[in-house]
C-alpha cells in the first residue's frame, strides 16, 4: 500500500525491549538512553493503571503472567461485535454450567416431564372447511346445497343483582336491555303481524314477526325483538328533517300544504337508504306553470312517505309469506314519532297507503318499554303483557280515506326513469 510501511517492529512477547534498543520515552524521564526506568512494584502498578482482565481461568492466566512488576499480558485483540457477544456467552456457560433436572422420582410432588409436541400453525382454511366430518358427508352436503339457518333460541331474561361499589344500590334487580326501535315495540305492546310507521328525523316501519327476516335485496333488516321474536325493519335517511328543509326553501310553514299538482320531489337530500342510492341527491320533476308552492311541499310529504309505504308490504310478508295474497288494508297502522302528531303527515300517511291510522296517545315508548322490562323483571310477567295492560297502544283511529294510485304511480316511474341520474350524483 502506497504511504504505508510493508511490515510493523514487532515487540517481544513478552513485553521487554530486543538487545541494543533505545526506549526513547524512558531516556526523556530517567536520564539514561540505553535502560529503561527503574523496576516498580507489582502491586503500585496495579493501582496505577488497572488492567482488565476477563474472569474465570482466562483472568487466572493473566495474572499468572506478573513477573518483575510488568504483565506479562498478550497484546489486546481487536474483536469484531459478534465475537465479542459469542465470548460473553461462552464465558457465561463456564462460570455458569447447566444444572440437569433430577429425575421424576426424587420429586413426587410434580408430574413427571413430558416432552412437548410440535402442532403445527391452523390456516384460515381449516376453519372455512368442516373437517372433522368424513369426506363422503361434505361431498353430499355440497351436492344439496348450503344448510339452513340455525334457528334463534328463546331469550330468556338474564338478571342478576346489583354489587357493591358501583351506582345501584347493592342488592339491586339487574337485566339485560334493548334497542330503542324493540323498545318502543315493547312499549307499544306490539303483537305479531301489527305494523308500526315511525316519523322522525329518519323514517323506520317496523312489526313483530315469528319467523326470521331473510330479504335478498336488504331492504328489510332482520333485527330480533326484545323478547323471542323478531323485528323485521324498514329504514329510510330522509323524513321530517328532510321535509321541514324543503318547507324553509319555499318559505311556507310545514304544515301549508296544497293538494293537486303533477310536480314529483324526491327529498333524498342526504342520499338514500331505501331505495339503496347512497350518492342520490334531490330531485324535482313535473314542474309546471300553474305549480304552486304548497303543490311542491306536497310532493315533498309524497316522496318522503312513499318508500317507508312500499317497503311496509315486505315487512308484512315476513310472516304471511309470498302466497299469502295481499295484505289486509283494515288493519290500522300505528303512527308515531315526531311527525305523527302533524296533520300534514297524517293525510299523506292514510291518502298513500289506504289505510286507517291509529294515534298512540303514550309518549316516549323507548322509555316506556325499559319500564316494561324493568316490571316483568319484578313481577316475572312478559314485557309485552305489562305494556298491554298499561294500554300504551290506545289511541284515536283516523279513517282511511282512497288511495291516490295515481301520485304512487308518478313516483314510482320516476325513480325507475331517473335511476342512472339519482346514482350518479356525487354526494356533498
């Protein structure tokens, strides 16, 4: 290598000059060129400049080598990091040696030692495929098909009592809750097959059924009641809030409708549930010259009102199934929410759907079905019972007046023809 020396002077071993070398260092601090300083101590040198030696019978080699008052100490190595490591750990395993276990019969309070299995690592697939039935079993299941549903075990009510420390009373009854759509059920004390539209700031229609919910195009959700039933539902984005923004607009009170008029509104302001259009936004068509603003605000209570209406018929045929023929119009349909005591929303309600309407005249169901459920778990009733004997339901019955075929036949061919525009818009 350029600017380097080829070869290094070498010491001797044993840390002492060749014959005829000149210590320069010493010859600057004693006087004499040719000899070194006088012979020190070994021990005062120790306590001068300590040196670091390892431990075990290497550190014993080393200080073996103290002759005359110098270390006879080899010349420091260079170790890379791993090598240092590998030493520390070997150092560890001579100071430290392993112990064997003794054999099981000197401990006859423990079990003996078991060497442990290797099981290998479960994949995804072993929990997607039932292996654990023989092979001609899947092989006939996947012939006939997916199985059915297990069915819903009867809910029974878990109580408990109340412990100490918490915010209750020790001692105090404690049970299971519920939803806020199955507790205003509950508080309605609502039998099978009633069914029940909600006016709020979202639109629910909702009754009590038997049989498990189980609709293709999501429109109806099988939820489970608050007792051992279920609670097929029907939910809509867009209702009163909806409504009372398109009456702001116009500059009309909520209630200043006007009937008459071919103008069709779409109040999917905030997109839409059912129909499934997340990115839908409004829509007005049929405007004319003689269209009026309480004919708009109208059209408004028609768009809002109609897709709770259609999805009313499949939550009835939960339990009626498809070949239970139409569904009886008689029957009243139970209004509540915050819309249901507006008479703008009563007349599209019975106008569109052909119906009877009854008015609840209990308010706050949600807290009245906690109540029920707080009683049945004292009195050991069910909770639908407590509600009907409260008579939670009763109400005045508004007549159900003729079905205006033609405002359903308008919207309803709007949304097929305006499907690709109501899709299309980018949601703000």
């Amino acid at each position: 290598m350029v600017g380097r020396p080829q070869h290094r002077r070498r010491r001797h071993r044993l840390g002492r000059p060749r014959a005829g070398a000149v210590d320069r260092r010493s010859a600057a601090r004693t006087g004499h060129p040719g000899r070194r300083g006088p012979p020190r101590p070994a021990r005062a040198a120790l306590e001068r400049r300590p040196l670091r030696t390892p431990g075990g019978r290497a550190g014993r080699r080393v200080r073996r080598r103290l002759v005359g008052g110098r270390a006879r100490q080899r010349p420091r190595r260079v170790l890379h990091r791993r090598q240092v490591g590998l030493a520390a750990r070997q150092r560890t395993r001579q100071r430290r040696p392993h112990r064997r276990c003794p054999p099981p019969a000197r401990l006859p309070d423990r079990a003996p030692h078991r060497p442990r299995r290797h099981r290998p690592r479960r994949r995804l697939r072993h929990r997607l495929v039932d292996s654990r039935r023989p092979a001609r079993h899947r092989a006939e299941a996947d012939r006939t098909g997916p199985r059915p549903a297990p069915r819903r075990r009867p809910r029974r009510l878990r109580r408990g009592l109340a412990r100490p420390g918490g915010p209750l009373r020790p001692g105090t009854p404690v049970a299971t809750g519920t939803g806020d759509n199955m507790a205003a059920a509950l508080g309605l004390g609502l039998a099978a097959g009633t069914p029940v539209l909600s006016l709020g700031t979202s639109g629910t229609v909702y009754t009590v059924a038997r049989n498990r919910p189980a609709d293709p195009t999501g429109t109806v959700a099988g939820f489970a009641d608050a007792l051992d039933g279920w609670l097929p539902l029907a939910c809509t984005l867009n209702c009163t809030l909806a409504v009372d923004r398109i009456a702001a607009l116009l500059g009309r009170d909520r209630q200043a409708v006007e009937p008459g008029g071919t103008a069709v509104l779409l109040p999917y302001l905030d997109g839409e549930r059912t129909p499934a259009l997340p990115q839908a936004s409004g829509l007005l068509h049929g405007l004319r010259h003689d269209t009026t603003a309480g004919q708009l605000l109208q059209a408004a209570y028609d768009g809002a009102a109609y897709s709770l209406l259609a999805a009313l018929d499949d939550v009835l045929a939960v339990d009626a199934g498809p070949a239970a023929g139409a569904p009886d119009v008689a029957q009243p349909l139970l209004l509540i929410g915050g819309g249901a005591q507006g008479r703008a929303w009563q007349d599209t309600v019975r106008r569109l759907s052909g119906r009877p309407v009854q008015l609840p005249a209990a308010g706050e169901l949600v807290a009245l079905g906690a109540a029920a459920q707080a009683a049945a778990l004292l009195t050991g009733e069910r909770a639908d019972a407590v509600a009907r004997r409260w008579g939670t339901a009763d109400g005045p019955v508004l007549p159900a007046l003729e079905r205006d075929e033609a405002a359903l036949e308008r919207i309803a061919t709007t949304i097929s023809q305006a499907a690709d525009l109501l899709g299309s818009g980018p949601r703000q």
